[in-house]
C-alpha cells in the first residue's frame, strides 16, 4: 500500500525503512544546516526525534531557513520544526527543548538516541556534543562552517582530521585533540571564504561581533548532506543488495 515513504522505500528497501521509523535522531540547531537536515531525515522516515535549539525565528532568517517565513515570525524553531514534522507524517515522534548546550549540560534525552546532529555555532557546544556522543557510544555526525559561502558543490565529507581550508575545522581538530578524541564525521566546505560588504555586515548584530553573510543555496546543501549520511550510516547492510 502507498504511504509518505513508498518511494524511499523502491530505493531504501523494506527492512532499512523498517529500521529508520525505529530509530530516534537528534538534531541540535534548527537553522540554515539543521532545518534542512531536520526536514530531510524526516521526509526520508525517521520515526522519532528529539530537536534542541533555543532561538526563534527573525527576520534575516528568511533567507536560508527552512522554519523561517512571515508567518513564524517570533516563533521557537523547536515548535515550528515540529508541526512542520507533523504535517509530513503525523506518526513522528518530537521532542523539543528550547535551550542552549553548555559544557556540562544534561542531556538525558541523548541516552535513547541512535545518531546525533551536530548543526550548532559554538565551538564549545560543538567540542560537548562530540565528548557526549563518544562516552555514550552514538554516532555523531557535525557540520562546519557554512557561511560566507557561494559554492554548494565544495561540500564533502570526511574525519575532522583530515579536513583542510575550514577555519572552524581548524579550531575543532586542535580541541578535540586536546580531548582524546580521535576522530569526528564532518561535513565541511573546501571553498575559501567569500568577501563581504562590510557595512551590511556590520549592521545587523548590535553585539558588533562579525556576521557571517550567507545565501539559500549553500547551508541547504549542507544539512541535506548531513542527512544523507544520517541515512546512509542507519541503514548500513539493511538496503538493497548490501546484505
């Protein structure tokens, strides 16, 4: 019978679909990467999420974010993402939390998960989520820098440690270094950053911190990437002819 996932199915096959409706993703950040990834894994039948991000929608938001319109303004994205997970299929399972990830945090809800989304800013967050998923043994997957970026097609993935160009790579290989841990699936650009007008730049965030410009086209790309591998990882010898 036809459902939401017939035709990931044709390509996914029955028991990996099986598999991706039992299994419960964590996605933290909700904006131009973690929306689409979000969206993606849910399109694809991941049954169950949890989605962390504290933020809600503003206006310089529309231009990449998929949780971003005039009609959410003001808005959590954790309560947008999850009506908008309703309407794909009203099976799936969210959990919200609109908080910020601190080192030290708890996060109890991590202990059921099967695969985590890294799609945050900080590098601190980043550094936690990385420890966390290591000490409890759930794949982690994060996304590196995606602003001031014009070329989706630089996107590749590979171990943070054998990344070049990112500057946030960079900073990520030296702390988790520093951490013992010895290896994290990244999804990062090789292209180099792109000049920005520097008084739009400056403009928009009143904490005069530098704001990276950015364009619908490229943190799509990523979280979309993301996703895929999300995917690809939780269905390892379950697809078609992988058996």
């Amino acid at each position: 019978m036809l459902n939401e996932f017939s035709r990931s199915q044709l390509l996914l096959g029955e028991r990996a679909m099986e598999k991706l409706w039992n299994s419960r993703v964590a996605v933290f950040g909700l904006g131009g990467v973690g929306g689409h990834a979000a969206d993606a894994l849910a399109r694809t039948g991941i049954g169950s999420f949890v989605l962390v991000d504290a933020d809600t929608v503003s206006l310089t938001n529309i231009n990449r974010q998929l949780v971003a319109d005039h009609t959410t303004l003001g808005k959590r994205k954790t309560d947008v993402m999850r009506d908008h997970m309703a309407c794909i299929h009203p099976g799936i399972k969210v959990e919200t939390f609109p908080e910020f990830i601190l080192p030290g945090a708890e996060m109890p809800y991590l202990e059921t998960c099967d695969y985590i989304v890294d799609a945050i800013d900080t590098v601190s967050a980043k550094l936690y989520l990385a420890e966390e998923g290591r000490r409890l043994g759930i794949p982690v997957i994060s996304s590196m820098g995606a602003g001031n970026k014009l070329d989706p097609t630089r996107f590749q993935v590979a171990d943070i440690y054998d990344t070049s160009v990112c500057p946030l790579c960079r900073v990520m290989r030296r702390e988790l270094k520093k951490r013992g841990i010895p290896s994290l699936k990244v999804v990062y650009s090789t292209e180099e950053p792109a000049p920005l007008e520097e008084n739009a730049a400056a403009q928009e965030d009143s904490t005069k911190r530098r704001v990276p410009g950015s364009v619908a086209f490229v943190p799509s790309v990523a979280g979309l990437i993301l996703a895929s591998q999300v995917i690809r990882d939780l269905t390892e010898g379950l697809r078609p002819g992988k058996e």
